[in-house]
C-alpha cells in the first residue's frame, strides 16, 4: 500500500508548527468539532500532491501567520516508499522540493501519486453551477496530464490578458487593434485546442467507466452517462473568434472558451438535473467522483483517497459502496464531527485521530 507517513505543518492554515504521524492501518479517521483542523490536514496532504488546494486558488489565503514575524508557510510530507516532499511559500514565491531536489514548475510533480478527493462540494455536481463540474474536469486532468495543466495555465493568463484590452476599449470600436487582439487570439486558441480535445477525451474514459461504477452502487438500477457541452466551434475555433468578436467588444470580456464549457449527466437515458430522485443524484455524484479514481487506478497504484466530511451526507449503504472502492491497498483518510456517523466498515482497520484544535 502506498502510503504517507508523516506530515508537518508550519504556518498552514490553523497550523502554527504541528506534525501527524500514521500507522500502518489503510483507515486515518480525523474526528472532531467544526474548525477543530480537520480539513486542514487533509488539504495540506493534497497540497503534497500538486501545490494545489481544493479549498482555494489562492495560495496566499492558506498562510497563517501567529506571531508579527511570519508570513510562510511549510509542508513536508514523507512517504513509505522513503520519498520526502517539501513545499515552501512566503505569499510569492513557491520552493517545491522532493528528496532535496528542487522542482522547477509544478507540472514536474505530476505523476508521483494522485489524489482521490470526495467533499460535501461533489453532491452539487448535477444540479449545481457549471464551474464545479468544470471543477471536477480540470482538478482532475491536472493530476495526470502535465501538457492539460500547461495549456490550462497558459489559457486562463491569456485569456486575462484578453479581457483586460477589451475592457480598456471601453465598447468602442474604432479603438480596436485587430493585428493586436489576433496575436493575443492565437494564443489563446492553441491552449483552448488541447484544453477542449483533452477534456473530450476524458469525458470518453469516464462514460466507459461510471455507468459500470454507478451499476455496483445503484445494484444495477442505474446507468449514467455525461455529455460535453463546449462553448466554442470546436471544428474551428476561429469561427468562433469572428462570431463573437463585436460581442466580446460590447461585453468587455471573452464571452466564449473553456471557462465556459458544461456537460451535462443523463440517468437511464433521462435528464439528471429535471428527472432525478435525490438518492438518483447522490449515487450518480458519487459514481462520477468513484470513476475518476478508477480512471486513475490505470495509471499508477501510488493513489491516496481522501473522504473529506461526505459520510454524514450519506446513508449506511452508499458509505459501504463507497468504502468497497478502496480495499486495503489504498490508505484512505477520513473526517468527521461525529464518529458514530460512520459505519462499522469504515472503522476495520482504522487509526482514530481526535482533533480539538481551534482555527
């Protein structure tokens, strides 16, 4: 089983200077109040994983400083299989280290283990807004596809870029550079190509594997399937671009591209969002997060599953679906308020970690 040893905080969120420290046992339960540090830890350990928390884009809300001296934050992070990973971040720069070894661009880290997240925010994921299902696709491409997190980087620049000349334009049109507004286009068209190709691709991987994952936990009432919904000509981009250029002008920003792609989620052949019982749409969010970990499972077996506060939303039979995912190959950590919450399954072979630290 692939597994994190230990992990120390400094300057992390609640965190002043803390470490945790866990057994061989493939269950780490977190149990303790709201704003007792739970999810802190959690977020730290995927933190490890890509210098990325799921909480926030903005590293800098993750720096707590205790004393008028400080302003850092420090995440190290040791593993079973003796690899060390180190991260540092004063509010600008970001010092990323694995066995001493600086590592240049995060792009670098992927690929040495993934993260399998499961949070209260999955259950919005048919009905909720499309950034969250747009969510689900980018956090979890980024986590295997080096080239997607690239183009994903590049395009949201860009695409700033973009937006802050045609606010400058101030919607009038004789103050347009089309030779200018072309080249900024170019760009972002060629990271708009990888990003919409992948994200189709990977919408393909997960169709093949959810229906089956949705199967098991549904006991095979229930099929789903997901549809890609661009928001470009993805036949040729450049349409687009010229269809929608005064619109953008009058807008004062980009009214098309990835950050504005949805998909949508049939059940048995029937819209989700219109049709669906809400035990319909807990099975199917959990089966699309479940299938992601699948998706993963084809690449590496250095995955750490982490169920942050979802078994109080679910019944006794969907927490055992879940939990029949992850046999004890995988180390699984797990928060919650209330340790009577959870089943009889997901405490085999568990380590209790009592939290009663305050943020």
């Amino acid at each position: 089983m692939f597994a994190l040893n230990s992990i120390v905080l400094k300057g992390f969120r609640c965190y002043n200077d803390a470490s945790f420290s866990f057994s061989n046992k493939n269950k780490i339960i977190f149990c303790g109040k709201n704003a007792s540090g739970k999810t802190s830890v959690v977020e730290a350990i995927h933190y490890l994983a890509f210098a990325k928390s799921f909480r926030t884009n903005k590293d800098e809300e993750l720096i707590t400083s205790f004393d008028n001296n400080s302003s850092t934050l420090y995440l190290k992070g040791t593993f079973n299989d003796g690899t060390i990973t180190e991260i540092g971040f004063d509010g600008s720069t970001k010092l990323i280290k694995v066995n001493g070894k600086r590592i240049k661009s995060i792009a670098e880290m992927i690929g040495y283990f993934m993260i399998g997240l499961f949070s209260p925010e999955d259950l919005l994921l048919v009905k909720g807004e499309p950034k969250i299902r747009r969510k689900y696709i980018d956090s979890s491409l980024c986590q295997v596809d080096s080239e997607y997190l690239r183009a994903l980087q590049i395009n949201k620049k860009v695409l700033k870029e973009r937006n802050e000349y045609l606010k400058s334009l101030d919607c009038d049109a004789s103050k347009l550079n089309n030779t200018y507004l072309d080249a900024i286009t170019k760009t972002y068209i060629e990271t708009c190509e990888i990003i919409e190709r992948k994200r189709h691709n990977f919408i393909n991987e997960i169709n093949n594997i959810s229906s089956n994952v949705a199967s098991k936990i549904s006991d095979e009432k229930d099929t789903i399937k997901i549809k890609l919904i661009p928001n470009v000509n993805v036949d040729n981009f450049w349409i687009t671009y010229a269809e929608r250029k005064m619109q953008d002008l009058y807008a004062k920003t980009t009214t098309w591209g990835p950050q504005r792609d949805d998909f949508s989620v049939e059940i048995n052949g029937k819209d989700a969002y219109s049709s669906a019982s809400q035990g319909q749409i807990r099975t199917t969010c959990i089966s699309l997060k479940l299938a992601v970990v699948e998706y993963y499972k084809k690449i590496t077996k250095n995955i750490i599953i982490i169920l942050d506060d979802v078994f109080s939303e679910l019944d006794e039979i969907r927490q055992n679906k879940i939990l029949d995912f992850f046999d004890e190959n995988y180390q699984v950590f797990i928060t919650t308020t209330n340790i009577n919450l959870l089943t009889k399954n997901a405490l085999n072979n568990s380590e209790i970690i009592e939290m009663s630290r305050g943020e």
